[in-house]
C-alpha cells in the first residue's frame, strides 16, 4: 500500500488503513518509547495514545502527509506530556492532600458526604449543555480545547459553560469547592479552575 493509498484509505475510516499503521509502526514505537521511559507499559499506553491520535485527526490529513516521522514527533511528543503530567500529578498530590486533611480536620465525615450529594444534586441540574461541557471537563478530563471540538462549539462558549457550572458550585460548597469535586472526579491531567 503506497502512502496516497493509505491515507485515504485512513480518512475514509477503512480499517484495512488502520491495521497496516498499527502493524506497520506499532513494535517500532514501542521501542523508541521504551528508550525514553525505561518503562514497557508506559511505552505501550504511549503509542496506543498517538494511534488513537492519528485516528481521531485522520479527516485532516493532506494526502502528501508523512506517516512515519508524525508518529515519532508524536510519540516523543506524547511522553514529554506523560513526563509533565507525572511532576503534575505530584504536586496536585501533595496540594489535595492536604486539602482533604484540612476539610477532615475541619468537618466531620457526614459533612463532606452532604457536601459531596449537594455537588452531585448541583452538576444534575446544571443546564444541559452546561452539564454535558462541565462533565466533559471533570470526568473526562478533556481540555477546553478538546471538549469545543468535540461538541462543536466555540472555545468561548466551554469557558463561559465552565464558568457558569463553577459559580453554582461556588454558592453551594464555597471554598470547599476544589476538594469536593476533588473527591468526586478525581485528578486529571490539568488543575481545576
């Protein structure tokens, strides 16, 4: 399969595509992840990122793209983020820890569980673009960016969706906000607004 073919073959969605990029690049990738993280799991869950990718972004090719030397921008690309995310994560440990000792400290166990279901009864009745965006962002941890080109809409209309969902959550929990949507959704790759 000559590279016009491929892809073509990869914007029209045809799998046939899609199993020569994987059996073509896949063990390659692999072991230039594997030089930069020293970790084969790691190395394993980069190259299916930038495969999942490269499928996402597939309608935007130009038929003179070049394959090989995207995915390996792409891998490198995709540890500095894993790499960022890890000294990220770090810190957002230490800072949310010591939230949640300060709201244990301050508030008994039944407390953070009322706050936890007002939250919850909040997001519910969010308007439902506002819910879906907030949602989008929290659970899902997609970027703005991501979740304006998922629903899309204009970057402008997640913000102001964002903004919406955090003053209603302001005015039921206050400053104990962060750590309650903490406790509910976790951490993901960016800090919360």
């Amino acid at each position: 399969m000559n590279n016009i073919e491929f892809i073509c073959g990869l914007k029209k969605g045809e799998s046939k595509a899609y199993s020569f990029l994987v059996d073509t690049y896949h063990n390659m990738l692999c072991t230039y992840a594997f030089e930069l993280t020293n970790d084969g799991d790691l190395a394993k869950d980069i190259v299916q990122n930038v495969f999942i990718n490269i499928w996402r972004i597939r309608l935007k090719l130009k038929d003179d793209f070049v394959v090989k030397s995207y995915l390996y921008r792409s891998v490198y690309n995709e540890f500095l983020n894993q790499e960022r995310n890890r000294k990220l994560v770090v810190q957002l440990d230490k800072k949310y820890i010591d939230a949640l000792n300060q709201v244990v400290e301050e508030d008994n166990e039944k407390s953070i569980e009322r706050l936890m279901i007002l939250v919850k009864r909040e997001i519910e009745n969010l308007p439902p673009k506002c819910k879906r965006t907030f949602l989008l962002s929290k659970r899902e941890g997609l970027s703005n960016i991501e979740i304006a080109d998922y629903l899309n809409v204009s970057i402008k209309s997640v913000e102001a969706h964002m903004t919406k969902a955090f003053s209603t959550l302001r005015k039921t929990v206050g400053d104990k906000m962060h750590t309650i949507l903490f406790l509910l959704f976790g951490m993901h790759r960016k800090t919360m607004t």
